[in-house]
C-alpha cells in the first residue's frame, strides 16, 4: 500500500523501447505529465498511440515537455481534445518549435488518409535477401487521425515558455525547473521539487530527457542539480553503445572526399531536428577544410530548414565556439555550398543534378518523405552512396539497408541496391554509454535510485550493469504502468 503522502512516478511509455515517451508524476497536491510522445516504427506502431494512458487528462496540473522531437512530442496535439486546457510547459526554443511540429503533424495525418484513399501512400520493402523480406502491412483501415489542425492549434495557445533554470510553480509545493540537456536546441531535463506535508525535505526528482554528448561541438553544456535527486529517471538509447567523435569526423570526410572525387550523389536520410544540424556543422567543417571544394548539398526539409535558423537565432544555446561565431556574424551552420530547400518544386529540381551532391532529406528511417524519391531515383545506380546516421527501427527500408538489403521496392518500383551503404555512428545527438555514466557522476551526489527509460532492452540491461557498478543501489527497468514510489 502507498502512502497517502507518497510521490509517485508512472511510466506510461518509452519503456523498454525508444519511442512514446510519457511518466506521470503523482504528488499529494498536483499531477503532471512528463512528455506525451508518439510510439513510432511503422503502420503496426500507430494503433498504439490511441491508446492512452490511464489517467484524467483534464485534472493534470501541468504537462511538461522535454524537447520538441516526435517521440517526445508527438501526441501533444490531443490535449485539448482530452480535456486538458492547462499549461504545457518548456524553453523558449522547444516553444518556437512546438507550433510547426504540432501543425505539420496534423497535416501529415490528414494527408496520409487522402493517400490510403487514392492508393498513393509511399510504400518501401526488402525484397532480398530471404532473411531481411519484409512484407507491406496492408490496412484493412485508414490511417488513424490523432488530431486535428484545430486541435492542435488550441494546444499551442497552451504553451508557456520557461527560461532555463528558472524555479516555475506547477501547483503548492511542486516546481519544476529546465537544465540544458544537450542532445537539440530546447531540449532540457526537468527537475521537480515536491513539499509533502509534515516533512522537513522536499521529494527531489531529476527526469533527464534525451540526453546529448558530454562534450558538445554545437550545443551548449549540460546544466545539473544544485543536490542529488533522489531519484532520476534517465534516457538508455545508447546504453549498449559507445562513440569516438575523432573517428565519426575521419570516417564523414573520408566519405564526402571520395564522392567529390568520384563526382557521386550522397543521400542521407536525416530528420529535422538535431541530426540534420550536426550533419549540417560537420559538412560545415568539411567545407572549411577544402574537402567539398564546391560539391553542392542539398537540405530537402522545411522543418530542418527553419529548425536550423533557430540554431543560429539561439547564440546562448550553442557550444562555445558557436556562440562565438553567432556573436561575430556568422551563421555556425551556413556553408558555401550549402542549398536549402522549402518546397516539392525545389526538391524536384535537384532530381535533375548528374555531378557529385550531398542531398539531406526525411526521413532518418527512409520509410517516408522525400528520402524516398530520392533513394528511387538512385538507389540501383552504382556512383550513388546512402549514409546511414544513428538507429533505424527493425521493419524499416533504413534497417534492411543497413543490414546488407540487395533489392528494395519503393514506391512500387523494384529495384536493385547498387548504391554504396555507409554507416556513421555517433550523429543522432543521443549520450553513448560513458556520456551517460559521466552525466550520472556529475550530479553532487549519486541518486539513491536510477530508473531507465528510452532505450530497448539491451541498452537498458547493459547501462544498468554500468549504472549499479557507480555505486547506485536500486536500478530500476520498468514496463508500460509501472509505478515507482519516490518517498
Ligand atoms: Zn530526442
């Protein structure tokens, strides 16, 4: 039995996998949600985004939000169609985000119904080898509409912008406060403060939100606790893994100089937010170093387009040596040979190009948008080159390539894969391993208890074993409901 006093977290996604994110916090006086993210990977995912969590929307006091990326965000829209009509706090950048996320989500969902209807919706498979088929899921329904351009603007007047550090009242007793986080412009942990009646010490909780790199070369540093939570639910996506910065830099300019000099077309599927701005600086880096020497690249997203002018709006929230050039006039993450790209006509265009090109388009899992096209055109010609950057989701077109595909079909065209693959690991803006442990260690104490969150089970088995050994007491991996008891 709990205590009627006793602070309460329930994990209502995220758990055990890397997409869905959403804990509730219960407390004597107030209610809030961390995230209320979408469950992505596919047709057979979406099903579960309309099954909500088991709680009263209405009566939350507040809804936080840790950054402005789908899985994080992206059931936010349906608020107010639950009946929440309280605040929906985060950084001013997530805010400046969120409106064109929640928008744009809306639209693609109604978009996706008009598609099923016509028979048009983008379609993509492995069709060898025998052990990487993957079959069309086929819809006996219409792709389910979450919400509505009308739902989610009447979520964005909800939003309230926080500066980071800054003490915000949730309900008597509770704050919350953002520390930088480091993982994509806006994005935070949450710490939350709760007084309980007739003890001396607040309950003390630290939710980290995506976590980004110890050491940053675009974004500004981790921020940390004054003291030690007691607890700290904590992302584990790359709990398994571990990433040299030095070699990802060798391994990108190795690849950009050979398709200068082989006048190939590099495609990498990217998404907007994050990933695309840390492609966009290490390209940057590329072009400064005479290694595109004039080979044009293409950014084919709106979102990332505007996202990455939010970087450059946003001195106080980058890495120091961008500040610096943010101070000075120069845009970190312009480039000459950079072309961005804002609407359908525009991407067409380049369709046209025949000499070397980088082209950076969505999505990062190749299962839609104008990645697509792109790997249609080219994916069965042998001067063409795919760079896979960070996760891709089993079932997916991105997986199957990564994985050694031979022939694909997109869009029903079945073609051979005679494009080069690459991989390049530590571009996704997610903390590796020992970034994970160090953001750990750099609390002013270890938390008492650690929960894992955001990450497949064998991420979160082999951070857990990590985490344990720093001298953590109670690790824990829940599922989907559990709930933990704080104090
Ligand atoms: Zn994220």
């Amino acid at each position: 039995m709990s205590s009627p006093a006793a602070v309460r977290v329930v994990i209502h996604g995220a758990a055990g996998e890397v997409t869905g994110s959403c804990t509730e916090i219960i407390t004597p006086s107030a209610r809030l949600l961390i995230d209320f993210g979408m469950f992505q990977g596919g047709p057979e995912q979406e099903p579960r985004n309309t099954i909500l969590p088991p709680l009263d929307f209405a009566s939350l006091n507040a809804v936080v939000v840790t950054h402005a990326h789908v899985d994080h965000c992206g059931r936010l829209g349906m608020l107010a169609k639950l009946g929440f009509h309280g605040p929906v706090l985060c950084t001013e950048p997530t805010a400046a985000l969120l409106p064109r996320v929640m928008l744009s989500s809306a639209t693609l969902q109604q978009t996706r119904v008009h598609e099923h209807r016509d028979g048009t919706a983008p379609t993509s498979r492995i069709l060898a080898p025998e052990h990487l088929v993957t079959s069309i899921p086929i819809r006996s329904a219409p792709p389910i509409v979450l919400f509505t351009h009308r739902h989610a603007e009447a979520v964005v007047r909800l939003l309230r912008a926080v500066p980071y550090q800054s003490w915000e009242r949730i309900a008597d007793g509770v704050d919350c406060r953002f520390h930088f986080a480091s993982h994509v412009i806006g994005a935070a942990s949450v710490e939350v403060r709760v007084q309980i009646p007739g003890r001396a010490r607040p309950a003390h909780l630290l939710f980290s939100g995506d976590l980004g790199p110890i050491v940053n070369p675009l974004l500004a540093p981790h921020q940390w606790p004054d003291d030690a939570p007691d607890l700290v639910v904590m992302e584990s996506t790359n709990g398994a893994r571990r990433f040299s910065a030095a070699d990802r830099t060798e391994a990108f300019f190795d690849i950009m100089a050979q398709a200068r000099r082989g006048q190939q077309r590099v495609l990498v599927p990217t998404f907007a937010l994050g990933r695309a701005q840390t492609l966009l600086q290490l390209l940057a880096s590329a072009s400064r170093a005479g290694v595109l020497d004039g080979m044009p690249v293409y950014l084919d997203s709106a979102m990332a387009v505007r996202a990455t002018e939010l970087y450059a709006r946003s001195p106080t929230e980058l890495a120091e040596s961008a500040h610096a050039d943010c101070m000075r006039g120069v845009n970190p993450l312009h480039f000459p040979e950079l072309h961005s790209l804002l609407s359908r006509r525009e991407s067409e265009a380049i369709d046209q190009v025949r000499s070397g090109c980088v082209v950076l388009a969505g999505s990062g899992f190749c299962d839609a948008g104008p990645i697509l096209r792109h790997l249609r055109l080219s994916i069965d010609q042998p001067d063409a080159r795919v760079l896979l950057t960070g996760h891709q989701l089993d079932g997916l077109l991105g997986h199957g390539l990564l994985h050694g595909a031979t022939r694909v079909e997109i869009n029903g065209a079945a073609l051979d894969v005679k494009a080069r693959v690459d991989r390049i690991e530590g571009v996704s803006g997610h903390a590796d391993a020992d970034d994970l442990l160090e953001w750990l260690r750099r609390m002013p104490a270890l938390p008492k208890t650690v929960v894992l969150n955001h990450g497949a089970e064998q991420g979160r088995a082999a951070i857990a074993a990590d985490v344990r050994s720093l001298g953590v007491a109670n690790v824990l991996l829940p599922g989907i409901g559990q709930q933990i008891e704080v104090i």
